[in-house]
C-alpha cells in the first residue's frame, strides 16, 4: 500500500487549487449584495472542503478504507487517484482523469461556469439600465447563475465525492432556492406586474425543454 503522506499532506496544492477556482468563480460571478457574497461564500466553503481531501487529507478513504479494501481488494485506495471513487468502483483501469465520470464531470464543471459567466453579462447590462433581466439565460429560467453553481458543485461530486461535500451538497442547493425566493421578492416589489408576467412564463431553475427545442 501507498504511504498516505507521499499522494496526500500536500497543503500548498490545497491552497493554489482551492484560490484558482475561487476566484475564477469570482471573475465570473462578481458578487455585489450580501446574498451575492453569501452564496459565493457557501460554494467558496464547499470548494476548499473538496480541496483539502483531495491533496491534503483524505478523510473519506480513511473513513470508507475497510468497506473500500473489502469490496474491492485490488485497488490500493491511499493512491492519489484512488480519490476518483466512481472510476475505481466501476473498474476503469486506466488513468482514471481519461475516464468516463472525469469527462462528465468536467462538463458540469465548464458548463457551470459557462453559464455563471453568460448570465452575468445580461443581468450587469439590465442592471445599468434599470430594468428587468429577461435576455439570454433569463430567457430561460430566472435563476442561472444559481443553477452554475449547482452545475460546478454536481461535477466535481461526480468527479471526486466526499462525505463532507456530499453532506455541503443539499444543504447549499437548499441555500440557493432560499436566497432566490428572497431575490424574487425584491424583484416583485421593484417591477411590479412586469415581474410577475416574466415569473408565470419562465421557470425558476429547469427551463421548459419544449419550448426551447422549438425555438
């Protein structure tokens, strides 16, 4: 078995990592409100935690070792890639960063980001202009820079699950769905019926499939 100091312990990994993606988020999201910092705080929280098992402290395997061990003897679990859980208990062989879950996840991840970055731009132009955002992704659901979020967080769960960010996981998408119905009334109070006319036609967060394939 692999010395769990020689694939984990790796602190300064923790920190550039967990700084990398948090302020790529932040170049994308560029909170303004305290319910803007909130929920970036929130993801920035889940972040660090994946992080910190990933290269420092590997809490999940010591954890699940002997469930681990004896369902699949073959595998040395304290091996850094080991931490790809679902590559492992699938049997992909090979690197699993070329596996299945890895790619999958990383298209949660980009498109997450993708849509953070998209919708910022047509709510930082409604917002100058004092009105309603209705355009791009707000054409499609009222709250995507939330669902990104959502989007970042499932890839890396696919990519490297852990008990403590699986745990983070509901508790933030409940976060999230809080902090939108708090937005939605301020936005109801602000624009009135032209609020509640965009509310009856665009869903809050899973965008209606059958009017968007037909346009």
């Amino acid at each position: 078995m692999t010395d769990p100091g020689s694939s984990y312990g790796l602190w300064l990994l923790v920190f550039i990592n967990s700084a990398v993606f948090i302020l790529f988020a932040f170049s994308f999201f560029k909170p303004q409100t305290s319910r803007d910092w909130r929920s970036f705080g929130a993801f920035s929280a889940f972040i660090v935690a994946l992080f910190v098992e990933m290269y420092g402290f590997p809490l999940t395997i010591f954890f699940l070792s002997g469930w681990l061990q004896s369902n699949w003897p073959g595998i040395d679990w304290f091996a850094h890639d080991s931490g790809h859980l679902p590559e492992m208990m699938f049997g992909w062989s090979s690197n699993p960063h070329f596996g299945p879950f890895h790619f999958l996840s990383l298209v949660f991840i980009g498109g997450g980001f993708w849509l953070i970055s998209v919708a910022w731009h047509h709510l930082w132009a409604a917002q100058r202009a004092g009105r309603l955002a209705v355009t791009g992704p707000y054409a499609r659901m009222r709250h995507p820079q939330y669902i990104g979020f959502v989007l970042i967080m499932a890839g890396f769960l696919v990519q490297w699950p852990t008990i403590l960010t699986l745990a983070m996981f509901p508790v933030l998408v409940w976060m999230y769905a809080r902090l939108a119905k708090s937005e939605e009334a301020d936005s109801r109070t602000r624009f009135g019926e032209a609020w509640e006319r965009y509310a009856e036609n665009v869903p809050a967060f899973l965008p209606r499939l059958r009017e968007a394939a037909a346009q």
